[in-house]
C-alpha cells in the first residue's frame, strides 16, 4: 500500500480520534482520581501492570513467530482508548470514571509503551528490528497526546464548539477505526488468514481473561458494582488502532500490526456480552 497511506493517513485517522476524545476532557478527569482513589489504583494498575504481564504470559504458552509475540505485546502496552468510554456509556457503567481512567493511562503510555516496546523488541527480535526508543516517543507523543491536549484546550475555551466538533467527529471516529484495521489487513493480505488463525486466540484470551480479572479485582477491594463493571472494560479493552499505527507507522512492520486488526475484528463479539450483562445487572435494582 502507498507509503503516503502508511505514514500520512494512518497516523493522521488516529490523530482524529484521539482529538475527538480530548473535546471529551477536561481537567477535571484528571482530578477525579482524588475523589475516586481506589477504583482508579486498581484499573491503572490492572491496565499498566498486570495486562502486559498477562500478555507475557500468554505469548509464553502459545508459540507465535516473534514478530507476532511482540504484536501481541504490543497490543496489551496500548490500553483503553475511546471505545472503552463508549462501551462503559452503552454497560450503563461509570463512565466518569472510565474518562478518568482513560486520560490518566494516555498520558502514562507515552513513557510505557516505548520502554516496554523497546524491551519486547530487543527480547524476542533483536537484531531483526532496528529500535530506538527515544524514536517512539516523539511520535507517540505527536499522535496520540497532542491532539488530545489540542482537544482539551478547545473544550475548556468553549465547551459549545467543542460539541459541535465533536457532534461532526463521532461518526468519522468509526469510519477511522474501520480504516485503520483495514489498512493493517490489507498490508498483510497475502499472510494475513495465517496470521489470524495464530494471533486470533492470544489475542481473545487477553481479551477475555483480563475482563474477567478486572470486575473481580475490583469486587476483591470492595470497589462498587457499576465501577467494577467500568475496570473490567478498561482492563480488558486495548486501544488497537494506537497498535496498529505504531506497528505499521513508526516500526514500519506489517506482521506486528495484525494483533491489534485481529483484536479490532474480534473484540465486538466478546464485549457485546458483557455491555447486556452489566446492563441487567445495573438496571434490574435501580427498576
């Protein structure tokens, strides 16, 4: 596919999204942490922490061709993102603190994800992949932060304009996602269907497990119902277009990016379940 695809559209969709969630901000997401302390430990550490661990475990067990394994990896580096505010809107879970959540992860990946990354690279590629982690965060930085920040600083100067853009946004915001995954399919087109089939249950056990782990954790420390529900869906949803635009963008690696496609197809299946169970389980003692 056209470099200029790869290298300008790519990282400029993602660049949308991200704006569009920082219209969604404002300063006082970052605050909440001070009224909602031990909800927000618990997802943070669950998403930072123990879902790269988890990963680590998985690609252990399940033997993928390296480049995968540090896909995979990859994909759990990249928590949140702005689908798991939706779905915690649609679960009728605490969005507020899915926000929170979410804004306080962002601005922790810049420095996680390269270092991380960076250590996955040298573990499982070596001298296969030339890295330089200073040389991710700058365009982590440039892609997912500042449009977010721009985002926020519009909001906070007018709240009405920032949802005028975000009214004309949200649709577009789907159409990206749907063009990022796309784009990193299309990349791989003439391995992908092999790649799925090694990739697809990794990627579905981090899914599913770290959900799973994530209400538990929560009702373990007494966090209530509804926000346990919201750390369930951050910790087991994974921004897979931040993912796939690292890969593919600034790694320049096809093979690496189809872990966060494979999640990108696959994650609807398993959240669809877990939106109408917290639904039931939220509205039924409210009725």
């Amino acid at each position: 596919m056209s470099g200029f695809v790869i290298k300008v559209l790519l990282p400029l969709a993602l660049a949308f999204i991200m704006f569009g969630m920082g219209l969604t901000l404002t300063t006082a997401d970052f605050k909440r942490v001070i009224s909602m302390p031990k909800a927000t430990a618990i997802g943070l550490i669950n998403q930072l922490i123990l879902l790269p661990l988890f990963g680590l475990l998985v690609v252990t067990i399940f033997p993928l061709s390296p480049t995968l394994t540090v896909g995979v990896l990859l994909l759990t580096f990249c928590p949140g993102g702005t689908t798991s505010n939706m779905i915690s809107y649609l679960a009728k879970a605490d969005v507020a603190l899915s926000v929170t959540l979410t804004a306080i992860s962002s601005l922790i990946t810049v420095i996680t994800i390269p270092l991380f990354l960076g250590m996955a690279i040298k573990r499982y590629l070596g001298a296969q992949q030339d890295i330089n982690v200073a040389k991710i965060v700058l365009p982590v930085l440039a892609i997912a932060i500042v449009p977010v920040v721009i985002g926020m600083i519009i909001k906070a100067r007018s709240e009405s304009t920032a949802k005028s853009i975000e009214k004309i946004l949200a649709p577009f915001s789907v159409i990206f996602f749907v063009f990022i995954v796309v784009v990193a399919i299309y990349n791989d087109r003439a391995n992908f269907f092999d790649h799925l089939k090694q990739a697809a249950v990794p990627v579905l056990i981090i899914n599913i497990v770290m959900m799973a782990f994530g209400f538990f954790s929560a009702r373990l420390f007494k966090v209530n119902v509804r926000q346990s529900f919201t750390i369930s869906l951050e910790t087991g949803l994974q921004n897979g277009t931040l993912a796939i635009t690292i890969a593919t963008t600034i790694l320049s690696n096809t093979e690496m990016s189809i872990p966060g496609a494979v999640y990108g197809l696959l994650m609807f299946f398993t959240v669809v379940p877990v939106i109408m169970f917290a639904r039931k389980a939220l509205i039924k003692p409210a009725s």
